[in-house]
C-alpha cells in the first residue's frame, strides 16, 4: 500500500522553475512536493477547501459572527511559475486529497 498524496494542479502553460507556498510558508521541491507531469504531489496532509454550500441560515449566522469558523480553515496553495516568457502567480489553487484505498 503506497503512502496518500495530496495533489495540486499546475496551471496551463505552467514552466519551472516553481515557487510553492502553502498558508505563506515557502515549500521545497525535493522536500516538501513533488513535480510529476502536470501536478504537485505533496505527502503532508493538506486541507482542502470545503465543496459542499452552506445553508442561507449558516451563512447569516456566520455574517452575524456567530459560529465556528475553524471548518471553513482550508490549506491555501499559491505557486509562481514562467510561462511564455513572463513570471506568473496563481493563488488558491485547489487542493485534491488522495482517494480512498
């Protein structure tokens, strides 16, 4: 059985060298991620951002601060890439946790 891996994909046209943040923090390629083809490939747990909607009563109790706002906390990726010639960023870019074995 192989360790999870939580996946990222890079943008189209996306050239190294790559930058990788994750919550601000610098990450290394080697130590921290991997590159294999089109996707980052991390071995620490990230978080991904919710998918499900919330309610019209969840969102008014939370525009009214009422709540717990600890699970809608979700890993932010960003990544500064070349491409065409120019530095690019990408911000929030979505988190895809490993399937289930």
């Amino acid at each position: 059985m192989s360790d999870p891996v939580w996946s990222v994909a890079l943008p189209e046209g996306a050239e190294p060298p790559f930058q990788v943040w994750v919550n601000g923090e610098p990450r290394e390629e080697g130590v921290h991620y991997a590159v294999e083809g089109r996707w980052l490939r991390f071995r620490t747990p990230l978080v991904p951002k919710p998918r499900e909607k919330k309610g019209f009563g969840r969102r008014m109790a939370l525009l009214a601060g009422v709540g717990v706002y600890g699970d809608q906390a979700a890993d932010v990726v960003d990544l500064r890439y070349h491409s065409g010639g120019t530095i690019q960023h990408a911000t929030g870019l979505p988190v895809i946790p490993p399937q289930d074995a």
